[in-house]
C-alpha cells in the first residue's frame, strides 16, 4: 500500500490532550498517519499496540471507534465497549462490522460513503485492461528478457467493444460502466434490484450474466445474500476466455474453486484486489501469469487521503454535537 505523505500539521491550540474527546482506533486505517496530524488537537486518538486492555483509557470509557475495513468489529469485541455510541469505518464495506450487534445496541455508524468510487473504479477498468492485455505480465516479461536476442510474448485480448457484466450497480459499478462505455463496451449487469434509469440490460441472476459477458466486474457488497455468488457454475459459464475483475470483497467469489478453475483453464484469468483471508492469497495463484494481484488497495489514492480524514473528523463532530452523520450507514 502507498506510503502516506507527509502533511503539515495545523496550527493547533494548545489543549492538555487529556482533556480531548477519546476516539479509539482499530486496525491501521491507511490514513491514520494523516489522521494523527491533522486531527490530534481535536480528538485523543487511542491506539492499542497489541490487545485492547494495554490502552491507557478504560475501556468503559469510549463511545467512539474509527475502524478500518480489516478490523473485524464482532459482537465480542463491542462487548467489551459498554459505552460505545458510534462506529466510524473509513471503508465504503461494511461487512467487518457485526451490524446485527450495533442495531441492537443503538451504535451508530458512519462509513466512507460514494466517497471512493472513482478510484475503485479507476482501478477496476485499470485491472481489467491489465488481466486481459497482460500488462502485468508483460512487465515481468521484459524485466526477465530484455537481453534475449528476440520477444516472444503471448497474445492478450482487446477490450474495447467486449461484453461487461457489472455485478453490484451501485455508486462503484455505475462509474465502471461509465468508463467503460467510453471503450465501446456493451455494459450488463445483475444488482439486487432492477435500476429503472440505467439503460443497460439486467439480470436477475449472475449465472447467466456470466454466461453472457466476456468478463465480470465484482463492484457489489460482501452479505449473506452475495457471499459466494461467483461459484464453480458461474465460472464455468464464463469459460475459458472469461475474466474476473473484483473490487469488492473475497468473499463474493468461492476463492477455491476460482483456484481449481485457474489451474484447470477452466477461465481466462482473474484481477484481484480482494481476497478471502487477507493478508493470505492462494499460494497457487502466486505463479500464474493471467491473474493480477493488488493488495486490497483500490479506494486508496494520494489524493483521497486527506478527505477521507476529513469525512471521519466531520462525523465525529457531528456525534459529539448531537448533529446528524454526514455520511451515516443506514443498519435500519
Ligand atoms: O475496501 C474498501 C472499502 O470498502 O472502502
């Protein structure tokens, strides 16, 4: 993941820190760095170093928490925050977060919103143009033979003009197939509701979304409802010169079988930024030459950074001065 720059830090009053509204941090948002400096005269950011009881604040003192999306905020976790009123993830997913748990007790939650889906989708179209053009291979090719007497390179596939079948048309999915049409690309797509303003064809299912497209883009949400929803069958329906590209969550896809059909030629290739048991990529995929791997990355660019920060310092505000969230996550 990207270094975070440097940022001068605020002039900042000179307030004892101890008397600062707590806001404990779980997991290492990419931006804590920046958070730190910038926020640090606001806000006492309480970071754990390894278990939640080393923090220097009872833990039965906070009610507020900023996570990141490789934090899993269980059901036990939160149980040991009594006090706890509100959930900050800086993160469009929410599906680390016992949700369940948080309605239950009346947590509110605030999440990064539409905030990032330009750049999931830049990302997106950038790592399908990689998996099927082979950029990434390519790259490697010529580190390893620039001094070989010819190249010899094997083909790739054109992308302009294919068939996309967009999974999840959201914020994220509806920036892809605005990108994407600019290639001359027939969008599809398959969401949990028919959009009646899209002009692009739905599919109530993904299996034969699959069957239809040249490649699917993974742009959707990781439920009950969608975990595994790219499984042997959908594969298989893909084909041999089918691709996935996914910049949602491992989880949308059976990461096993989308190994064995690898392995087997059963698909084209795979660009993935997301996986099952992160930090932890099938060791398999490592060698294969038609799939792209990105570490989870996507949302996060030099740019967002510092309004990400301000989008998590804002709902905090927001929460200490009774005001609505601006970017509250609807748990119903
Ligand atoms: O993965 C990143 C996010 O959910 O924003």
């Amino acid at each position: 993941m990207e270094e975070e720059k440097e940022v001068e830090p605020p002039q900042q009053p000179n307030h004892h820190n101890q008397d600062l509204p707590q806001v404990l941090v779980l997991g290492s948002p990419t931006c804590l760095q920046t958070l730190k400096q910038l926020y640090s005269h606001k806000f006492r950011f309480l970071i754990p170093n390894t278990s939640l009881h080393s923090l220097s604040a009872p833990l039965s003192s906070i009610s507020v928490v900023i996570c990141s999306a490789s934090f899993p905020l269980t059901a036990s976790v939160i149980g040991l925050l009594p006090s706890l009123r509100l959930v900050v993830t800086t993160s469009a997913g929410t599906d680390h977060i016992d949700l369940n748990e948080c309605r239950c007790r009346g947590i509110q939650i605030a999440g990064a919103g539409k905030f990032f889906s330009d750049e999931v989708a830049d990302m997106a179209v950038g790592l399908l143009i990689d998996v099927m053009r082979k950029v990434s291979a390519a790259d490697r090719f010529v580190r390893t033979s620039c001094e070989s007497a010819t190249w010899s390179f094997p083909l790739g596939y054109k992308v302009s003009g294919k068939r996309i079948g967009i999974v999840g048309l959201g914020s994220i999915g509806m920036e892809v197939a605005k990108r994407l049409e600019c290639f001359g690309c027939n969008i599809l797509y398959h969401s949990k509701h028919k959009k009646s303003t899209v002009p692009y064809p739905f599919y109530n299912n993904v299996l034969d979304l699959a069957a239809t497209s040249n490649a699917l883009v993974l742009c959707c949400a990781l439920n009950e409802e969608t975990r595994h929803m790219v499984n042997r069958e959908v594969m298989l329906a893909l084909g041999k010169e089918g691709f996935i590209v996914n910049v949602g969550r491992g989880g949308l896809i059976d990461e096993k079988q989308l190994v064995k059909c690898l392995m087997d030629g059963e698909i084209g290739g795979a660009a993935l930024d997301v996986f099952e048991d992160e930090p932890n990529v099938p060791k398999e995929l490592l060698s294969m030459d038609n799939v792209v791997l990105t570490p989870h990355c996507a949302a996060f660019t030099t740019e967002c950074i510092i309004k990400l920060c301000e989008v998590v310092a804002r709902n905090i505000e927001a929460f200490l001065s009774d005001m609505p969230l601006i970017t509250q996550v609807n748990i119903g």
